[in-house]
C-alpha cells in the first residue's frame, strides 16, 4: 500500500501569501464603508423624493407626485397598507376618522404624505391634536388626541358641545353629555371656565343652578333651577359667590319664590319678588332699584 505524504498542518506553506492578507484586510475595512454608502443613497432618494417632489398635471388631466409613483413603484415589491391602527379615539366618530385619513389596505404605504394626511385628520372638530406614522412594512398608525367636553353652549335654540377655550367640538349626540353645565349667550364659551370652575368649587351652588347666562358678552346672570334670575356683576365674581351662598345660608334666598336677586352693587341688595310679596317676607331687604334687564328664556338641557 502506497503512504501519501501530507505536510503538517499549521506548516509555513498553508501560511497565505502577503497580499493575500492585504486582501483580506482590505475588504474588513471597506464592507462597513459599503453598507454606509448604500444606506446614504437610500436616504438620499427618499429625501429627493419627499421633500423635492412637485406636482404635475399629465395629459390625462389627474394630478400626479413623484410620491405617488414611488409609492407605486415601492408597493410592486410588497410595501404596502395592511393595517391602519387607530389610538386614542374615544368620542369621535370612528367612520369621521378613517375617512378623513383616507388610506386603504392595499394602498402603497410610501405614496401618500403623513403631514397632508394629519392636517386632514386634525380638521375634524372633536380632534384637538393628531400624529400619524409609518411602521414599515406595512402598519399606519394614527394617534388622537381629543378635546375634552366641557360645557353645553344654548345658541339660537341649538345645543353644541364645547370644550374649555371655547372650541365647538360636536353639535350632536349632545344628550349623552347632559351632566355637563348649561351656558346661555353670546360669548358665553370663551367666557365660561372662570365660571365653571368657581362654581365646581362650591357644589352646594352648583347643584341648584340650571344655566349660567352670558348677559352683553360683559357679565353673568345664573338661572336656578327654582327661577330665580341671581346678577352677577362684571367682575369680582368669586366675592359675588360667596356672598351669595352666605345669604342662602343666612336666609335660604334661593329657595324663596323671588324673580331676581342682584349682587351687581358691592354695598347692597335687591330683591324682586315672583308675584306676592308677602312671599318675600323676613328677607333683607333695601329700596329697589332700576328693573333689571330682560333675561333670555332658558331652555332646558337636551333630553
């Protein structure tokens, strides 16, 4: 039998030559630079295309974006919508919501804009601020931030929702929100959460009132559920309040059959009675002044 002679291993002639090592250096440094370079040209493009991008109208008479036809392009290679997820929705109607964002699944995930999509989105009056993104493959997720009901505005017989700086947020389904504070008026939205909040302060007061009533966009009358018409002056109405509830204490005013009770004078009080004024007896009283002005008939909340 023949002996095959073998070299031994880690003998000098299985050592790779000089530029062999060189080689293989070389390519340890340059497969980083590689990967650099192709993710640069890759962000390049998307920036060319999103951010250059101008449209165009073609013969056909549509209007076309390179958006559209990268989107287009991209979606043959399987990037496309298969999910559109939505946060934070709670009062806002969800077919107000995916109308407005207006993307499908099966959509080209790259071919719509994400700034176009939440301005459309943020335009809904229930939506306050909104934020939409790509998680790439194929999921848009759009998150809501909504307003918060605050009060119910009586306007020209009609009842809206609005929230704390004044901004109607729904003028339906109202009823459901019936809980919330009744205002009447004007410039009653804008005028509302110094109000309303003095008055949740005070639950003892508040339980009795039915709406608060904005009077010349200047000041504030409060209906009670009793009848009685309570003027609030221009100003210093926390002191009118308290001054307020101090006399329903003292004399249980708001239980008594009175049409009006005027706080607007710092230094007295005016009484006016329903109807006999027999009624009003025991209540302090001074010598009466000018007839207050008419008062807007209050409806009451939506049923």
């Amino acid at each position: 039998m023949s002996r095959v002679n073998r070299s031994p291993r880690n003998s000098v002639n299985d050592r790779p030559s000089g530029w062999r090592l060189a080689l293989r250096r070389q390519r340890r440094l340059l497969r980083p630079v590689g990967y650099i370079a192709f993710v640069s040209v890759v962000a390049l493009l998307l920036l060319v295309v999103y951010h250059a991008a101008a449209p165009r109208v073609g013969s056909s008479g549509t209007l076309t974006t390179l958006r559209e036809r990268f989107g287009a392009v991209t979606a043959a290679s399987g990037l496309r919508v298969t999910d559109v997820v939505i946060e934070g929705r709670a009062n806002t109607p969800e077919v107000l919501v995916r109308a407005a964002i207006g993307i499908s699944k099966g959509d080209p995930i790259l071919g719509f804009s994400l700034e176009d999509t939440r301005t459309r989105v943020e335009m809904i009056p229930w939506i306050e601020h909104a934020t939409v993104e790509r998680r790439l493959p194929g999921t848009v997720v759009v998150s809501l931030q909504e307003r918060r009901p605050f009060a119910i505005w009586q306007n020209q017989g009609k009842f809206v929702l609005v929230d704390r700086t004044g901004q109607i947020v729904a003028n339906q389904d109202v009823s459901q929100f019936r809980h919330l504070p009744l205002i009447v008026g004007l410039g009653a939205p804008l005028a509302a959460a110094e109000l309303l909040d003095a008055l949740q302060q005070r639950p003892a007061l508040a339980e009795k009132i039915s709406a608060s009533v904005r009077v010349g966009e200047r000041r504030w009358n409060l209906r009670m559920i009793s009848g009685t018409d309570v003027m609030l002056p221009e100003g210093h109405v926390l002191a009118a309040l308290d001054r307020l509830m101090q006399l329903d204490q003292d004399h249980a005013v708001l239980d008594r059959p009175l049409a009006t009770i005027d706080l607007r004078l710092p230094d007295r009080l005016v009484f006016h009675p329903k109807a006999d004024p027999k009624d009003s007896a025991g209540i302090p009283s001074v010598p009466p002044a000018a007839t207050p002005p008419t008062v807007p008939v209050v409806a009451k909340k939506p049923t």
